[in-house]
C-alpha cells in the first residue's frame, strides 16, 4: 500500500471538488436545480442543491488516478452511476419515492451480479454462519437501507457529509489494519471529495448536496461496508458496520417506529429527527451539527475497539453504545412520550437547565 499514492489521491479528490463546486452550483441554479424553504426544512432563502455531482466528479477523477484493479468494481462503478443519475433527477424533479426505490434496487442488483453479497456473518457462541438464500435479500436491504439513511440525515448544513467522513473514516483505518487496498483507495477518495465540499457546504451552506450526494454517499458507504466490514470473521463482525453508522442507521429506525405507532405512513417526512430536536432542545444550528459529529465519531471510535476486542470488552463497549442510543432515542422522543429520565438526571448532575420555549425559538435557525 503506497502512502504517496494515497496522499495524492486525497488531495485530487479535494483540490477537484473544491473547483468544481463553484461551477456546480452555477449549472444547479440555471436549471432550476434548487431548495426553496419550507415549513418541514430550516433553512432560509433558496439555495442550490446538485451539490452532490461536485462530490462524484473528484471521486471520479481521483479513481482514474489510483485505477483500482478489483473483481467487483465495473459493477460498484455502473451502480454508483445509475445512483447518482436516480439523484440528479430527484433534484431536478422531486421523484416519487417509487421510482427513487427502482434505481437503488436496480444499482444493488448490478452489485449483486457481480458477486459481492453479504454472504456470512460472525456470532458469539455460533461462530461463523452463512446467510446462504438469504444472502441476496440481505444485501439488497442492506444497500437500500444504508443508502436512505444517510439521505435522512441531511437536514442540517454539513450534516450528511461530515457524518458520512467520520464514517468513512473509520472504516479507513480497519481498512488499513486489514490491508484491504480497495477499500482504503474508496475511502480517501471519498473523504476528499467530502472535506472539499464541506468548505462550500458547512454551516452557513452556500450548497446543499441534494439527493444526488446523500444517495451517491449513502451508496458508497453500503458498498465499502461490503467489501471490508462483512469480510472481517472477528467477533460480533455484522454489529461493526452498525456502530459506525449508528446515527443514521437508527435515527431512520426511530423515524420508522415513532411514524408507525403514531399512525403516520413511514415514508412521510417529519420534523423530529434527531437534529431537528437538538435545535428544539435549544441548540444552535452549528452546534447541533458538531453534537452529531461528536456522537458519529464516538461510536467510530467503539467501532475500531470492537474489532479486536475479547468477550468480556466486547459486552462492555455493547453497553456504552446502548447507553448512547437511549439518550438518542430521549432526544427524539421515543421514550416514554417524550419523557428524558436520562437526559434530565445528567442536566442535574452538570447544573444545566432544560431550554424553555422562547429559548428554543430564539436558536432555530
């Protein structure tokens, strides 16, 4: 593993996309590729949103550089084309989630094709088991499941795309620990063009990625996790790409449960993610984003220990990370009506005082 190449691939993939944007957003606003402001969305005034394609131009780009020599990558390539043409049209004319649902499937069964499936997993006291026909259910939910729930989270500048870093980044250093060349070379490729976008798209946003970026993003992630996390025979293997991506993956699954048992359809959007109830608890808009961050690069950080743990710390670092998604889940109000037992017994203990109504209004942004 080259670290020169490497560098150089980084640094392609963030010098490309921090040009490139500019002239992204000039070509979103002529097309009418924009996001006006709605009672559901936070910011305000209209803005761009094909920022995505900027983020797929220096991934592009920087991989005809490193020219990644892989089994699967013509297939991983031509998915993560139809992904980001099922984005692009998404922006341009706000898709139905049908036709949003037929280019993910389409793009997971192109991966599939080609061989790459999530065909076993490690459990403590069973050991390795293979999926065997449920392998290919299991990778199309997987792709699909991944690849919507980084879509879910972009609702705060810089969200989707720093917790998406913070992933990848994670799954760079197992990736370099395991000596899995492909996977390394996807990660800092996207990280790049992630950090370049990110000048553009941090708090205040000049440029939302759009669905053309969470999907595209959302995508990659899906894939990389297939190609590295699932092929790892540690303990608990199936539970580490899970604990990198805990955020969106059960912020989504929140969102399901909290939809479902209020009698609202699950695909209907809503105001209670868990971003958008940092900044009703009071939170600054910036602020909320860098909490998330925070919570990404903990479980990140769980996720890495995991990988080589024992038994006994493996259980400990379990309960940490159930600790973490109940506060989570307090956050977001699936807890006993709204109820934060946790979160009120830690405001005592740290003297911090619960935001008031007109508190909460004074920060939303």
């Amino acid at each position: 593993m080259d670290v020169q190449v490497i560098v150089i691939a980084f640094l392609i993939s963030f010098f490309v996309t921090v040009c490139i944007t500019p002239l992204v957003k000039k070509v979103a606003v002529k097309i009418g590729a924009l996001d006006e402001p709605e009672e559901r969305k936070i910011h305000q005034g209209i803005r761009p949103r094909l920022g995505g394609l900027a983020i797929f131009i220096g991934v592009a780009v920087s991989l005809m550089y490193l020219q990644p020599n892989h089994e699967h990558f013509f297939e991983i390539a031509l998915g993560g084309l139809i992904i980001i043409i099922t984005g692009i049209l998404d922006d341009l004319f706000q898709l139905k989630p049908i036709y949003k649902l037929i280019g993910q499937v389409s793009a997971a069964l192109l991966v599939i094709s080609s061989g790459l499936i999530i065909e076993k997993i490690t459990l403590p006291f069973f050991g390795l088991i293979y999926l065997e026909n449920f392998s290919f259910i299991i990778t199309i939910l997987w792709v699909i499941g991944v690849t919507n729930a980084i879509n879910l989270i972009d609702g705060l500048d810089g969200l989707a795309a720093g917790v998406s870093t913070i992933a990848l980044a994670s799954i760079l250093v197992m990736g370099i620990l395991d000596y899995r060349v492909t996977v390394v070379y996807l990660c800092i490729v996207l990280i790049g063009s992630n950090l370049g976008f990110l000048i553009y798209n941090f708090y205040p946003a000049k440029i939302f990625m759009g669905d053309t970026g969470a999907l595209f993003l959302g995508y990659c992630i899906s894939i990389i996790s297939m190609l590295g996390l699932f092929k790892n025979v540690a303990l608990f293997s199936f539970i580490i790409p899970i604990i990198i991506l805990a955020i969106p993956i059960f912020d989504t699954l929140f969102a399901i449960i909290r939809r479902a048992t209020s009698g609202q359809k699950i695909m209907a959007p809503d105001k209670k993610h868990l971003h958008y109830q940092l900044i009703n608890a009071g939170f600054s808009h910036r602020t909320s984003v860098l909490i998330i961050y925070s919570f990404s690069t903990l479980f990140g950080i769980l996720a890495i220990l995991f990988t080589n743990s024992t038994l006994l710390t493996s259980f400990i670092i379990i309960t940490v990370i159930v600790f973490f998604l109940h506060i989570i889940a307090e956050i977001v109000g699936l807890v006993g009506n709204g109820q934060q037992p946790v979160l009120n017994l830690i405001r005592r203990i740290l003297g911090i005082k619960k935001a008031t109504k007109n508190q909460e209004q004074d920060n939303k942004v």
